[in-house]
C-alpha cells in the first residue's frame, strides 16, 4: 500500500466527534509514517487492556483489530496488559464508581487475556507488557509532577460520566482522575508514535496521553479512536452483562447465528470494526446495497463467514454457514407454533416461563446451563439478562414460540 492508502486502511473505523480533529490525527498519522519510512523504523503502536474480565467478547476484539492492521504493514505492536491500572478501573464510560479488583483477580484473568488476543494479533511479532514494570516504581514526587499538569476542571467539566455524577451529587473519588494520568505515563514509558481505543478513551489518549508526554519533552502520540461495536441488538454498548455479545471463545455456529441477528443497520459499524475487509472492500459492498444489486442478507452472511473464519476457520464458517441455512431458510421450523409478546423488562428466564416453555424458574435456568434454550438458533446462556430481541424461542429440539 502506498502512504495514502495506509492511512485511509488506518483510520477506518475511526469517530473523534469533530471532523476537524480527525483529519488532524489524520495529517499526523501521514506525517508520522513518512517520517518512519524515512528513518527506516517501523512506527511503535499500543493499545492497553485492563484484564478485568477473563471472558472476551467481539466488542473488545475492535482495538486488537486495528493493530493487526498496523502489524500487517510492517508497525511494531506493544499489548500492555493494565494490571496496574485495573486496580483502579477505568471510568471513562462508567456512571458510577467501579469495584477494584484484587492483585490475585487481576493476575487470573490476564493470564486467558493475552491467549485470547492471540486469535487475531501475530503471536510471534507481538510483544507483551504489564504496565505494573513502571507504574509500580513512580514515587509520590513523581506522581504529583505528572499531576500538576491537570486542573480539577479539566476532569469535572470535560469527561461527560463525572460532570453527570457532579450534577447528580454522586461521589467521584479522588483515586479515579488517577487513572487517566496512569495511562498517559503508559504512552511515555512506551515512547508510542500511535495509541490505539475507543472513543470512551477520548479524555485518557486526547488530553492525557499527548499533555503527559509533550510535559515530558516526547513526541505527543497519534490517537486512533474507534467507534464503539453494538451489540447483537444494534443499539447499545456490547456487554456480556446485558447479554447482547458474541463471546470470541464461542462456537463456529452459535458465532455465526449471532452475527446473523444483529440488525441491518448495525451492519457497516461490524464491517469496518472487526473485519479485514478494506476500505475499498466495503466501499463497493455498501455501493451494492444501496443500488440493489446486493441483498441485505446474503451482505450478512458473507460478514458472518468473515468473523467466524478470523477466530476458527474458513471451514468451520462454511459449516456453520450450511447449519444456518438447514434450520432458517431451508424452514426446518415447524410452519405453526405458538407466539408470545416479549414485555418491557423481562429478562430470558421471565419469557421461558410467561411463554409456558417451562413449567419452573428451577427448569429455565437448568436449561439454559445446559446449552437447551436458542433464539433464532443461537444459544442464550444468561438467564438474568435481559431478553435480546423478538425472534424464534427454542427450547429442546420441539418446543418454538415466536416472540414478538
């Protein structure tokens, strides 16, 4: 690729909420590999994950995406594990206080996280950090030299989640500003030309990283701000909480039917979030569909066949492709079955047993641990969460109810 077609594969996917910050990352980005290509170096690229969970959904794979990218052309990759800052917890997104986790919690879920990732970074040209190396060393005069470039203001007034819980009388404790100014000295240890995260990163890459490492008389990093994945709902934040996620450990053809339940409109975010498709590519997809020569859904199961064939295999896509198809387009449903209409709130276990699929609450949840209970044909294994969306119920292999 040539510079321009880098940077246009780079900055794919990428919201800043203002045009004219984004086409300025974007200059920097350009002049920056410019200049790399000129030294002879790859440019140096992180992304930080805080192990606060051992169970990775598609939703986390979307910083690790953009990295495959930049180790595909060439670019140094730095994964830093957060087992520092995880014992505080990031509150970029959070309207409330998060739990600290203990070093022990923190030390048995990093140790699945790297191996997860591992599915779509290059195991052999990654390198592994744990941002403890260096945060674990900073002493008390340190750390208030890198405070001292904040004002109080600064957090208040420009991280939206504490201006609310201000406004609302909630507590924002003082150890929370801590972590946006943990991170920004994980870019200067790392001496990056490009950071990598979401855009609940904004604060902590935008006005700490780049203020903390200019104070320190670095180069400012580059950010590359991604978009937000929705989950199978299309409308909010993926989260295994709400039960709305595609797990990364999940089989070919619970991944596949996932995929294939998130709506129409959610379609292009997934395209340019976690595929390896181009800009190019997806340019021309998306030009098909708005003239009609592409249909909706045979767009959606080339993306499933995408997401499947990058965490199994092209085999194991082609497979779960054809198990689709026998159960919903070759009709493998009984042509009547009773219908249900979901109700505000309920959660899985509510619908199991409004609907009469179950006689129990005792049953819904044996069930459900037992991998028994599918909405159009992939597999629901949270009882507590609320219900996805209205589809085809199936418990067993010949109780249906389509709930509407």
């Amino acid at each position: 690729m040539n510079i321009d077609e880098q940077v246009a594969l780079l900055m794919q996917g990428t919201e800043y909420g203002d045009e004219t910050l984004k086409n300025a990352m974007a200059a920097e980005l350009r002049q920056r590999l410019l200049e790399a290509q000129k030294e002879g170096r790859p440019l140096r690229v992180y992304c930080g994950f805080d192990p606060r969970t051992s169970d990775l959904h598609l939703g986390h794979s979307v910083p690790m995406r953009k990295q495959r990218q930049f180790q595909e052309l060439g670019h140094e990759v730095t994964f830093v594990v957060g087992d520092y800052t995880s014992l505080i917890g990031d509150p970029s997104d959070k309207d409330k206080l998060r739990p600290r986790l203990t070093p022990q919690e923190v030390a048995r879920n990093a140790a699945t996280y790297a191996e997860q990732a591992y599915k779509i970074l290059d195991r052999e040209r990654t390198k592994i950090r744990f941002n403890s190396e260096w945060l674990s060393r900073l002493s008390f005069a340190e750390l208030i030299e890198l405070a001292a470039n904040f004002t109080l203001q600064q957090f208040v007034r420009e991280r939206e989640n504490f201006r609310v819980r201000w406004e609302n009388n909630d507590p924002i404790y003082l150890h929370e500003t801590f972590y946006a100014i943990m991170q920004g000295y994980d870019a200067y240890m790392l001496n990056c030309d490009v950071q990598v995260g979401g855009t609940d990163q904004m604060f902590n890459i935008m006005t700490a990283a780049r203020k903390i490492m200019t104070a320190l008389g670095a180069k400012p990093n580059i950010a590359i701000i991604l978009g937000i994945l929705p989950g199978t709902d299309g409308e909010v934040k993926m989260s295994k909480s709400l039960g709305n996620h595609i797990p990364l450990l999940s089989s070919p053809e619970d991944m596949y039917g996932k995929v294939m339940s998130v709506p129409d409109k959610a379609m292009g975010q997934y395209m340019r979030l976690v595929t390896r498709w181009t800009p190019a590519q997806i340019d021309e997809i998306e030009a098909g569909l708005q003239s009609g020569r592409l249909h909706p859904r045979d767009v959606k199961m080339s993306l499933a066949r995408e997401i499947v064939s990058i965490y199994h295999s092209e085999a194991a896509a082609l497979e779960a492709e054809e198990a689709f198809k026998k159960v919903f387009q070759q009709k493998d449903l009984p042509d009547e079955m009773p219908e249900y209409t979901l109700q505000p709130g309920q959660t899985v276990l509510d619908v199991l047993l409004a609907s009469g699929l179950v006689s129990s609450k005792s049953e819904g949840r044996r069930l459900i641990e037992q991998k028994g209970v599918r909405l159009d044909g992939v597999v629901l294994d949270q009882f507590d969460c609320a219900f996805p969306h209205p589809g085809v119920l199936q418990v067993g292999k010949r109780r249906f109810v389509r709930v509407r």
